[in-house]
C-alpha cells in the first residue's frame, strides 16, 4: 500500500510524521500478509522523513505566509507543485492524505480525485474563518475530512462534507519529561531565572515581520529575565539565529540572554511565560498551560486584503475554541513592544490575571482532547485518524 502525504509547513511536518507512525502501528496490528507493506511519499520536512517518508518536495520550499507573499512565489510553488503530481503519476499511490496548507493542497487533492485516488484532508483548512464558500472545495475533491478543532465537524456537515472531529494531535503529546536544569545546562541558562519564550512564527516572511518588535520587547525587559527562542523545523538554525542577533540589533546589541532551541514544547513547559506568533504555536502554548501573549502582523496590503473577510470574532486559537478572550491579542498595530511587555507584566507575577489565563488554557486543553483522548490516551487522535484512513482503503 502506496500513500502520498503532502504537508507544507512545521505543524504539517509534525502531524504527518504522528499520522505516519500511527499508521504503520495499525497496518502491523492488522492480519495481513508477511509481505504486505505501507510505503509513504510526498511533501514533507525533517520530521516525517525521519518517520519514513520519501520527500519528494521539502516543506521548506512552501512555507509562505500572506495573499501578496504568495502571489510572488506563485512560480516556485507552481514548480513544487508539478514535482509532486509528477511523483505521483510515477508511483500511483492508493490514497492521498493533505495536511493543512490549502494554497497548495487543495490542488494536490484535486489532481489526485481526477485520477480517482481517495484523498483525506487531516488538518482542514480554517475556511470558517474567512472565505466560508471554499468549503466546497472540500465537498467536491475530498473523499473524507478529519478536522481537529470540536466546532469543524458541524460547520463542514452543513456543507456537505464527510468530517469527522479527531482531536487535536498536539492534545496527545506527553509533557516533556526533560527537567528544567538539564535543559538549561543544554542551552547555558540560568535555571534560577525565570525565562519568556519567543515563537515569532514558522516561515520566513512571518519570522522576520514578528521579529523586531519582539526583539525591542526583550531589551526593554532588560536583564531581569532570560529568554528561549525555539526555532521551528522549517527555518535554517542559522538564519535564524542571525535575524534574532544581527538583522534587528544593529543600533543597540541584545543585552538579555537568548537561547536558541530546536524543542518548543520544552522551551515553553519551563517558561514563565511567552511571546508566540498566531498559529499552531498558541495551541502548543496552551497545552503546555504557559500563560502568552498572541501577537501577529502581516504586510498592510495582506492585512487590508483580509480583514474585511473575517468571520470570526477572535484571531487567537486558544480564544476562538473558549469562546471568550483567554489571551491577549496584538495584532497589526497593536503589536509594539509597549504593549508586549505590559501585557506580560500583567501575567508574568502570581495574581488574579495569571491563575484566570492558566484556567482558560486548562478548559482548552480540555476540549482539544478529542472522543476518548480524555482518558488520558497518547497518540489518540493520530490513532484514530490512522484508523479512519486505514479502513477507507478496504
């Protein structure tokens, strides 16, 4: 059993190589044949490699943020795109499984219904939020849509689509069993300090566009804290690592420490709190009950663009799944260093405002567990995504 997987940034990396694991799991479970296999290739990064996937097109390569971004890349991800469906031609895989990134997605999955193959969307794209009519690209190339947010299943149903809600894949990670002290004698922290965390995003663009006022908040912060920057798998270490120390701290060197990871999940459980770009991050922070402040921007034309399609009161995760603001969000103009460093001078000491946000981030956890991930079960929404997937193609 051949299976193309295409995922195009650091979440789908993650999610694939959990669903990769999850399927081989079950596929040897099953009475099959001693010869049967179950082969994977697609679109990928470093994680879902490392589960067994043949990456035919590195996530790197498609991880672009924005309408005007991705106008301007539109030759590079045409050709990525071409390489894919080109690969799958070649190897004519028994079904496709594409994960969130619908810009390049929800062609993939088009090509491959007209070729008839079966093709699962895990991760679907958040059309809720804006652009609600593009449900039905969902409806006419999709075979089945695992969604992994509680309101999706419904709000898809009543489209027409064939959903069902999993759980959230974050909900089944363990807390990180690596103590405070080994991971700052790791990273050469002071494990007595109390440590912010900076997540600026996962792709280029959104890095750089989150950095500067981030990094402005550090130094106005000055040397009574220590901070932790994991960097996601989609960026070159290096890259990154020159952004944060030479590309915005040319006029004044950063005075506070600054260390930079590769764990986020770590590098939140042990901070006292944290910075973090809108997306999956906010999901990780609130898992991780890491009390943050949500902060995005985009370039005034995306933002001019979108706006005016919203059609969702909040633009947090965290606070959309709640229903109610459990974080702050700075967004667009509200995102400044001033009003990052009073927003976690508000949560940072014990109080009122801390023990309300850790309540709100423990009710999400909550709901993120999916049916039956409650009970304490790691790897059950992976589990039963792979389930799903696995008794489809019987």
């Amino acid at each position: 059993m051949r299976i193309l997987i295409s995922a195009g940034e650091a979440s789908g990396d993650m999610y694939g190589a959990q669903l990769i694991e999850a399927m081989r799991a079950c596929w040897g479970k099953a009475d099959r044949s001693p010869t049967s296999t179950l082969e994977f290739f697609g679109a990928g990064g470093e994680r879902m490699h490392a589960a067994g996937c043949d990456i035919v097109v590195d996530a790197k390569d498609l991880a672009v943020v924005g309408i005007t971004e991705v106008v301007s890349h539109l030759p590079k991800i045409l050709d990525l795109y071409k390489k894919l469906i080109a690969a799958a031609d070649q190897q004519r895989p028994d079904a496709a499984v594409v994960i969130d990134s619908p810009a390049f997605n929800w062609r993939v999955a088009r090509q491959m219904r007209r070729r008839g193959i079966p093709v699962v969307y895990y991760v679907c794209p958040q059309f809720w939020a804006w652009r609600q009519g593009r449900a039905k690209l969902l409806r006419d190339y999709v075979t089945k849509a695992l969604v992994i947010f509680p309101f999706e299943e419904k709000f898809y149903r009543d489209r027409g689509v064939d959903a069902t809600f999993v759980g959230h894949p974050l909900a089944d990670l363990p807390i990180p069993e690596i103590p405070r002290m080994e991971f700052a004698a790791q990273y050469g922290l002071n494990a007595d300090r109390m440590w912010i965390a900076l997540l600026p995003g996962s792709r280029r663009k959104e890095f750089r566009f989150n950095l500067p006022p981030i990094i402005e908040a550090v130094k106005q912060l000055g040397k009574e804290f220590q901070f932790v920057l994991p960097v996601a798998s989609t960026l070159d270490f290096q890259w990154a690592h020159d952004q944060v120390f030479h590309s915005h701290s040319r006029s004044k060197a950063i005075s506070p420490f600054v260390a930079l990871t590769r764990e986020a999940l770590p590098s939140l459980r042990h901070a006292r709190a944290a910075v973090v770009a809108s997306g999956t991050a906010t999901v990780e922070a609130a898992l991780m009950e890491t009390p943050f402040v949500m902060v995005y921007r985009v370039s005034p034309l995306t933002y001019a663009l979108g706006k005016p399609r919203i059609k969702v009161p909040h633009f947090a995760m965290v606070n959309l799944i709640a229903g109610e603001e459990v974080v702050p969000e700075l967004v667009q103009r509200k995102f400044t260093a001033e009003n990052i460093v009073a927003e976690l001078r508000k949560i940072i000491p014990d109080g009122p405002a801390r023990d309300a946000m850790v309540r709100g981030l423990k009710s999400v956890r909550e709901k993120l567990s999916g049916p039956g991930g409650a009970n304490g079960a790691t790897g059950y929404a992976s589990e039963r995504a792979a389930k799903i997937i696995l008794d489809m193609l019987k």
